[in-house]
C-alpha cells in the first residue's frame, strides 16, 4: 500500500470542494470538509450520526466529544464555521437529520472506506492534484495545515495523538527543505 500525502497548496483544496459542490456531492463535500478541519482518522468520521452532532432542537452543536476507535481516547471536536456551513448545505440537500451523516441511503449503514477513498480519488483527478490521495489525505492535510498556520509542532503532534514531534513532522510530510526554508527565511 502507498503512502499518502496531504494536499499542502490551498488553491487545491479549494478547487477540491468546489468540484465537489459543482457535482452537487455535499455527502463528500462535507466529509472533505469535515476530515480536512477535524483530522479524525476515516473510521471514526463514517460513525458519526446526527444524534452525535444535533441538539435536541435538530440545530449543529459548537462541539462534541468522539472516543477515537483506535486510541480509545476521549476527543473533543470542534464544529468550525467551514464545518457548520457545509453540513447544512448537506442537511437542506437531504432533508435527513438521524442516522450515520455519511450514509448514500436512509442513514441505517454509513458508506464504506472504499467508497471514500474512490471518490476522493475520482475528484482529485478532476482537481488535477497529483500525488498518492486517500483517506488519510484529510488527516494529514489537517495536520500540514495547522502546521503552515504556525501551530507549535507539539501542539500537532498532541492533537494527532502522536509519540513525538519527528513521527509528526514525517506524518504531515514536512522536508528538510521545507525546514531549511523556514530557518532561511527567518532573519531574526
């Protein structure tokens, strides 16, 4: 299996969801949406239900804790503005608002990890973003960019849950060259 890369120039991850709006995808604009402001690992965003993230009055909660699958670790997520808005783009496509989110049916069985690594490949090649694309592409680009924003690396590297700084940096996909730029340009 390849390993995948996050998708590091902004103008592509724009073009990405603009794609996928234009497809009238709000299913996968809004887990595109959601995977690249959360980095929660795919099989924890395809368990989400609506039960999860509505109040009782149907509205988008501010935040809400997940226990990750793989970690058991409580988490909590913030629902940003990109986030809330995508979501009710994709409430007023389907009307739905129980069962799994990421579901193509009646919300009674989410979507499959396949699927999502299909789609994501089929509308990355639309996007014409070249490098290895997959399901961990959201993660990782959630991490690359909290990275380019000047977040502390152990900031990252807590959120992702990760050993140490170096497993975060080679996660992200951060070069020597990336790093020497940085220290270059520096000029305290």
């Amino acid at each position: 299996m390849k390993e995948v890369e996050a998708i590091k120039n902004p103008n592509e991850i724009n073009r990405f969801r603009k794609i996928m709006l234009a497809s009238n995808d709000y299913l996968y604009a809004l887990l595109f949406t959601y995977g690249i402001n959360t980095g929660l690992r795919i099989s924890d965003i395809l368990k989400l239900k609506f039960e999860d993230i509505l109040d009782e009055r149907k509205r988008v909660k501010s935040s809400f804790e997940v226990i990750e699958q793989k970690t058991e670790k409580k988490r909590k997520i913030i629902m940003n503005d990109s986030v809330r808005e995508m979501l009710e783009l994709f409430i007023k496509s389907t009307d739905r608002r129980t069962g799994y989110i990421f579901s193509r049916t009646d919300g009674v069985k989410p979507i499959t990890r396949g699927a999502v690594w299909y789609a994501l490949n089929r509308y990355a090649k639309e996007a014409g973003i070249k490098g290895q694309i997959g399901t961990h592409t959201l993660r990782k680009t959630f991490g690359y960019q909290l990275y380019k924003k000047g977040i502390d690396i152990t900031r990252i590297q807590y959120i992702l849950n990760h050993s140490n700084p170096k497993v975060t940096l080679r996660y992200i996909g951060i070069t020597q060259e990336e790093v020497d730029d940085i220290v270059e340009n520096l000029n305290i």
